[in-house]
C-alpha cells in the first residue's frame, strides 16, 4: 500500500511545483492562470493528503501536521477567489483550528528545541519550528480578521489569495528540493547549496507579488480624481 501512495505524492508535488510556477507566471486573470492555478489545488491537495495517509499508517506526527497544513493553505486561499466578496460560512471558524493547533505546537516544539542540547526536535531546527509556529499564527489572526469584518474585499481578497498559495508552493518546493534533494540531484549540486534558490523563490514571490499588489491600489487610489474635482 505504501508505494503507490508514495508513488503518487512524488507525481503530484511534481505537477504541483510546475503548475505552480505556471500560474505565477502567467497574467492575473487570464485563462491559462486560471487552468494553471486549478491544476495547482488539486495536485496540491492530493500531495497534502498522500502524506497524512503514510504518516498515520507509521503514526508520524510530524508529518501528519505538515500535510494538514498544507491542504488548509492551500484549500483556503481557492475557497478565497471561489467565493463572492464578503462570503464566509461556518467552515471557517473551524478551519481556523488547523493553524491554531498548528501554531501553538510549533511554538512548544520550538522552545523545547531550543533548550535542547542539539537544538532540535524531531530533526527539525528550533528556527524552523519558530518561523512555521508563526506562519501559522499569522494564518489564524487573518482568518479571525476575516470572520470579524464580515469576509474580505478587494485587494484584501487578492492578498489573502496570494500569500497562502504561494506558501502552499513553498511547502513542495521545500520539501523537494531541500528535503529530498540528496535523494534526486548529483552531490556537486548539493555541494553549491543552489537548491536553495528554488526552494526559497516562492517566498520572494511571494513578497514580490504582495507588494505590486499594495502599490497597484494605493496607486489607483491616489489617480481617483478629489471629490471636489470630479465633476470640474
């Protein structure tokens, strides 16, 4: 049973990285972003789920979490552009959970790496645990914005979009490159530590995007014409 199981998480990180890349790079909007960017959920959410499905079978917790969270990401940010403006329902108070429950672990797991005499905990770095405990906070401090204002509008949405796939991206990406790395590229390339130029890119995308985003509307926003010269 583990094989294609296996089998299948490889195949389905793999299209999920391209498709990924594809929807980031194509126009906002258009077509092909848009089949792109269903590509993208799907294998993501098989990927996410194929390893939540080992990691029971081999009662790893560690990995159960990470694929959790990934399926939430991921899941959360297409439930985000799918929906009207405004739309929220029930589901998002208890998905809110997944990242809360995520978060305070990370947090706990974190401290008692750093306190421990090799600085980790279940082979993962203090740091790591820190920076994905806050990521998941940051989750759950949106999705609690979001049910407070009554959904999310506008450039809100699209940023709320943005971040949470790209960070889905880069849970495969990381995975691949840096977790499996040794397992698929010759020892020279590891050497060099290029990998972690791919590995990291959805992250600078990520910023990259959420900026022009901000700068778009702020700059729309200043060439409205002043309520005393609209009609001049």
């Amino acid at each position: 049973m583990r094989l294609p199981i296996l089998a299948f998480h490889i195949a389905a990180g793999l299209v999920g990285i391209l498709s990924g890349a594809a929807a980031l790079s194509f126009r906002k909007g258009s077509p092909r972003h848009a089949l792109a960017g269903r590509i993208f959920v799907l294998s993501m959410l098989g990927m996410a789920a194929a390893p939540v499905w080992l990691a029971v079978m081999k009662n790893d917790m560690n990995n159960i979490g990470g694929g959790v969270l990934t399926f939430y990401m991921v899941g959360t940010a297409w439930l985000t552009v799918r929906r009207r403006e405004g739309e929220t329902s029930i589901f998002d108070w208890a998905a809110l959970l997944i990242p809360l429950a995520i978060g305070v672990g990370g947090w706990i797991n974190g401290v008692q790496a750093w306190h421990s005499p090799a600085g980790e905990k279940y082979g993962v770095p203090a740091g790591m645990h820190l920076f994905m405990g806050s990521v998941c906070l940051l989750a759950v401090a949106g999705d609690v914005r979001m049910l407070t204002s009554g959904g999310v509008f506008g450039v809100q949405r699209i940023a709320r979009h943005l971040w949470r796939m790209c960070f889905g991206l880069f849970f495969a990406t990381g995975s691949f490159f840096l977790g499996q790395g040794n397992k698929v590229f010759p020892e020279w390339i590891l050497k060099t530590n290029l990998l972690f130029i791919p590995a990291l890119l959805p992250l600078g995308l990520l910023i990259f995007w959420l900026i022009r985003v901000r700068f778009a509307n702020a700059r729309k926003r200043m060439s409205l014409p002043r309520a005393g010269n609209a009609y001049s």
